[in-house]
C-alpha cells in the first residue's frame, strides 16, 4: 500500500489553538494502547446497558470484541467515537481515552472526535452519489482540498478496490456488490486517514468470498491503522484479531440484564486458555 | 391436518426423502380465494382506470367547447398578447381578439415568484422539524404548519388585497429607487402599481399559501431517509449541516421535486386568491411590480358575462392550463429519473 500522508493533529476541541493537542501516535510508543476504557458504563435513559468496562485499545492492533446479542459489544464500540451522542437519552459514564484525553470532556468537539475515528457501519451504507464523490465526501467535511484525485484513488487503493471500478468512478456507489459496497465504505473511512478504525459486525451483510476480502483487509489497514471490530462471527474474531474481548450478558439482583465484559486478553489466549469459564463456554460453543 | 395418509408414491430422484408418509396437502385452489383475489383486482384496476378516463374526458369536453375558439384564433391564441372580448370604446363591434399570452405569462411568472420564495422555506422548514428541532416541538409546529393549509384561499386573497398590497405598495417603491437604475436587473424592479396588486404580491401570496404543501411533503421525504446514511456522514466526522448535505439531501432529490411539483401545481391553479391580488392587466412585461392577469383568474373574473366566442376563449385557457401543467409534470419526472439514474445506477 503506498505510504500515505497523515494529516494534521488539530486539537479534539472546537477552540482553534488550545490546550490538549494530540500527539503524533508514531511517536508514541508501541506499548501505550491508543485509547482506554476506564469503568465506562453506557446508559440509554435510566437502563443501564453495558457496566463497568475497563480495556486498552492497542495501537496498530485488531481488537475484536466477541459475544452473544445484547451483550453490549456495539453499544461499547459506539461510545468510542461518540456515536452514541445521536442517540437519544444516551449517556456514558466512566473514562475513554484517545491519546490520554477524554473524549467526553465539556470542550471535547464529538465532530472532533470522530474525523479521528472513523466508523464502517453493519450494512454497506453508500451515499447515493458517485464512486468517486463517496470518498471524495469525507475529504470535503474535513477540508483537505489539495489532491482529491490523488486521495480518492490511494484511499480506494487502501481499500482493495481500485482495480475493480477505476473505470467506472462516475457510476453510483450503490450499483456496486454488497462486498464492493462495503470496501468502498472503508475506503470513504480511510480516505480521511482516521487513527482508529470502528467496525461494527462489517462483514455480517456479506458472503463469505466478500467477508473473507475484507479481512485480508483489515489485517492490511492494521498496519497503518488501529482497528476494533465488532463480530459475532468467533472464527472472525479468532482470524482477524490480535487483541479480543469477550462480552456477555447477565441478569443482576433486580432482574435486569446488563453488558458485562468478561475477559480482555490476547487472541490466542482467549480462544485457546481462557480464564474465565464463561469465555470457554461460549468460545467452545456451550453457551446457553 | 387431519385427513387420511396418502398412500406412499414412488419419490423422485433428487427430491428430499420422505422418512414416513405424511397427509398429502391439498394444493388445489379454493373457489372463493379465487374469485375475491379476481375481485380486488378488477376493482383496483376499475379505480386506476376511472382517474385516467376523467383527465381524458376533462381534456376532451373541454377541448370541444373552445374549439370555436381555438379555430378562429389558430396559433395566434397563444402567440397574441392582445385579449379584448368586445369592442372597449367604438360605437360600432370590432373584431373581438383572444390571444392568451399574456396570460399564460402571468401565471408562468407568478407561480415561478411563488416557488422561489416558497421552496427555500419549505426545505428549511422541513429540515428544521425533522433533523434539529427537539421531538416535543415537532407535533405542535407541524399543526401550525398545517394549519395554514386549511385557510381558504379567498381569506388569503381578501388579506392579500386587504393588508398585504397596501404594505408592500411603499417597499415596492423604495426597492425600485434602488435597483430601478440598474441596467437589465432594474427592468425587473420597474415602476410599481400604487395599489400594490401584482405579479409580486400575487406570488408572495402563492407563496405562503404553498409552503405548508411543500413542507409536509419535503417532511415525510426526509423521514425516509435511512438512519445508516446518516450516521455514515456523522461518523466522518461531519457537521450536521454537511450531513444534511451528503446523506439527506441526495436521498431525498426526487422526493423533493415531487413536493415542489405539487406546489407548483397548486399555485398554476390558484383561481381567487390571485384573482384579487394580481391587479388585473393585459400586459407582458418583465416589471414584477406591474399588475399582470393569469389564466384562472381570467376565468374566474369573466366567465360569467361572455358570449359565445368569449365563452369558448375562457374554455380555451382551461386547456392551455391544463397542457402546462402536464407538460411541466412530464418534464420534472424525467429530471426525477434522470438524477435518480445517476445516484443510484442503472440498476435501480
């Protein structure tokens, strides 16, 4: 993949020079995760759906979060770049770090946040516009106005499909395949050259011969990229992954079911000797 | 199912086995399905065809009536600006002219000042109710909104004539003491009527009158657009008012187009409301403050004291209205497809 050139480091805040400016994350060493979650606890009103989660996200690494439904894995994966703010009635509470700052601070801008990470979504979601201008979008909200073409063409590159449509950049982003759909969504994601990579179940809309080219992807973009993703798909997680975290779901003393992480660990040692019992159970395919 | 075993029959190759013989399902239509499945049809198709053999005999009933008209006239019906049913001021009949053209381009401009004004209020509005205001002030905006549709028009015409002419008459006046001098742009802002009636407040009228149309339209299209979209934009670090430009206005083009061609269909037809307010005047002139006349209007004003060739002329500018309408829906679908083409592709 051509080396790419990382754009500027503004500030998460609205305020045009201010306090907190994000450091270079290549300067960064290798070992400080890129963000932390710290007790984070997401509520949508007054329920509480997913309790005290505490896990790093490594830096150029695929973490993937694992778990049966309702355990509250794209609930969490949400509230890392402030999706969850549309929702709403929706709340977080805890810490999420990017880079030692907490993203839910009063002067955090969540626009801010979210050119820095990025999100493909569980359904391709191409804009009804060209190839070219789906990716050509995310440059436009982010002002970075020299070198479209050039950009467009390298992130569509990025994204394993500039061999597929480069002659038909002016057709509709939509008359694409479903698996070319969502490459084209990574290639909008990584246009923008985001720092983190937000995938929600990206493969579960797919076959298996598009799923599969979105992995070869991924493990790609995660040298560039830090990458979470979000599956139900456990051979996905164990494919894919260099960091997973295990969810599930559990009924407290009132009868009210909440998301709970269960283990964080390296991949191999999740799927392979896990701590917990519940982890096994559900990774050997007992859950009940 | 409780009717006997079928008796095992030899099982084609390939076909799933059957490990014990199960009751042979009966397969064969039922009667009365049958018939009420015919009967919505037909009563469907009844009811598509009945709105299709009203345009035809509207278009046909009328084109009889004014055919003495339109024969006596020939193209110049269209192309004369001149309209004078009965001789105005000599003792003796001269020859009655109709020439609609004046007309015709009073409501052209007429609607054409409505939309402009109405269509960026309406979109803002609809936007606003659907993308920003809080849901508690969307019920309560909405039937205000809607409200306003439910004024008759001849209220609006009366408070148009009333209240809105006079008002505007003064402000007319100063914006043609500004722009007026202006070469080509000042032949827009001409000297103004003193009453205040004409083309320009005639659209204005139009225009408030077609919003509360186009908004719930544009309100309901908006809704469709999916939340996947929009979150696609929200997650590229978009403002909402980029995402309202990348994810709800695309989708939602030729839901709008709709929305205005219903407005516009609206104001073109508008009979009292611009009756009273456009001033009444044969002329054609590019002066938006001078006072003008339109095809309903027209009709409406003097339908009652025509005789037979003046009677026909009226029913003539029904069908030129009619043909405009039409061709103007005709013209807007295929924009419609055209740009759905090119966001969806072909294959939608």
């Amino acid at each position: 993949m051509n080396q790419m050139t990382f754009p500027d480091h503004r500030p998460l805040t609205t305020a045009p020079q201010g306090a907190g400016l994000v450091p270079d994350p290549r300067q960064a060493p290798a070992a400080a995760p890129v963000m932390n979650l710290t007790d984070v606890s997401v509520f949508y009103g007054s329920y509480e759906a997913v309790r005290n989660t505490t896990m790093p996200v490594h830096t150029h690494q695929i973490t993937a979060m694992i778990g049966p439904s309702g355990c509250g894995k794209s609930t969490v994966l949400r509230s890392l770049n402030r999706m969850n703010d549309l929702i709403p009635g929706a709340r977080v509470a805890g810490g999420v770090t990017y880079h030692g700052q907490d993203i839910y601070e009063r002067d955090v801008d969540p626009i801010q946040v979210r050119r820095r990470i990025g999100m493909v979504f569980q359904k391709p979601n191409p804009f009804p516009k060209s190839i070219f201008d789906n990716v050509a979008y995310g440059l436009k909200v982010n002002q970075i106005r020299d070198d479209v073409a050039g950009r467009v063409e390298q992130a569509l590159r990025g994204a394993a499909l500039w061999d597929e449509v480069k002659d038909k950049l002016k057709t509709s982003g939509l008359a694409l395949s479903g698996g070319q759909q969502q490459r084209l969504c990574i290639a909008r994601t990584i246009a923008v050259q985001p720092d983190v990579i937000l995938m929600d179940e990206p493969c579960s809309a797919l076959d298996p011969i598009a799923t599969s080219k979105v992995e070869d992807l991924m493990h790609e973009l995660a040298g560039q990229f830090t990458i979470v993703i979000v599956t139900h798909n456990m051979q996905q997680a164990a494919r894919v992954s260099h960091h997973t975290a295990f969810f599930t779901a559990e009924v407290d003393a009132n009868g009210v079911r909440h998301g709970r992480l269960v283990e964080f660990s390296e991949t191999g040692r999740i799927f392979t000797n896990p701590v917990d019992k519940r982890t096994e159970d559900y990774i050997t395919g007992r859950f009940g | 199912m409780t009717s006997p075993p079928a008796p095992p029959g030899p099982t084609a190759p390939g076909r799933h086995q059957r490990s014990d013989p199960t009751p042979r399902p009966t397969l064969a239509s039922r009667g009365r399905d049958v018939l009420g499945d015919r009967l919505f049809r037909y009563l469907c198709l009844a009811a598509g065809c009945a709105v299709l053999a009203t345009l035809v005999l509207i278009l046909l009933s009328t084109l009889q009536q004014s055919w003495p008209a339109l024969r006596e006239s020939g193209l110049g019906f269209l192309t004369d600006s001149a309209w004078i049913p009965n001789d105005p001021d000599g003792p003796g009949p001269r020859k009655a002219t109709f020439g609609a053209l004046a007309f015709i381009y009073g409501s052209l401009v007429v609607s054409a000042i409505a939309l402009v004004f109405a269509v960026p209020v309406a979109v803002a509005i609809a936007l606003f109710l659907t993308q920003v205001a809080h849901r508690r002030l969307r019920g309560p905006a909405v039937t205000v909104i809607d409200l306003l549709a439910a004024i008759p028009s001849v209220v609006f015409g009366l408070w148009g004539i009333l209240v809105v002419a006079p008002a505007l008459a003064p402000v007319y006046d100063g914006i043609h003491g500004a722009l007026g001098g202006i070469p080509g742009l000042g032949s827009l802002f001409g000297e103004p009527v003193s009453t205040g009636r004409g083309y320009m407040t005639a659209g204005l009228i139009l225009a408030i009158m077609i919003v509360p149309i186009i908004t719930s339209l544009a309100r309901e299209v908006f809704t469709t657009v999916p939340a996947a979209d929009m979150q696609a934009a929200y997650a590229l670090g978009a403002t909402r008012w980029e995402m309202i430009k990348g994810a709800v206005l695309p989708h939602s083009f030729g839901g709008l187009v709709g929305a205005v061609m219903l407005g516009l269909g609206r104001a073109l037809g508008e009979t009292i409301a611009v009756a009273l307010v456009i001033g009444g005047s044969v002329q054609v002139t590019a002066n938006l403050f001078a006072s003008g006349d339109a095809l309903p209007a027209v009709i409406v004003n003097q339908f009652g004291e025509s005789g037979p060739l003046h009677r026909a002329s009226l029913i003539g500018l029904g069908v030129v209205l009619f043909v405009i309408t039409v061709l103007i829906n005709v013209a807007a679908r295929f924009l419609v497809r055209r740009a759905e083409i090119r966001m969806r592709g072909a294959a939608a």
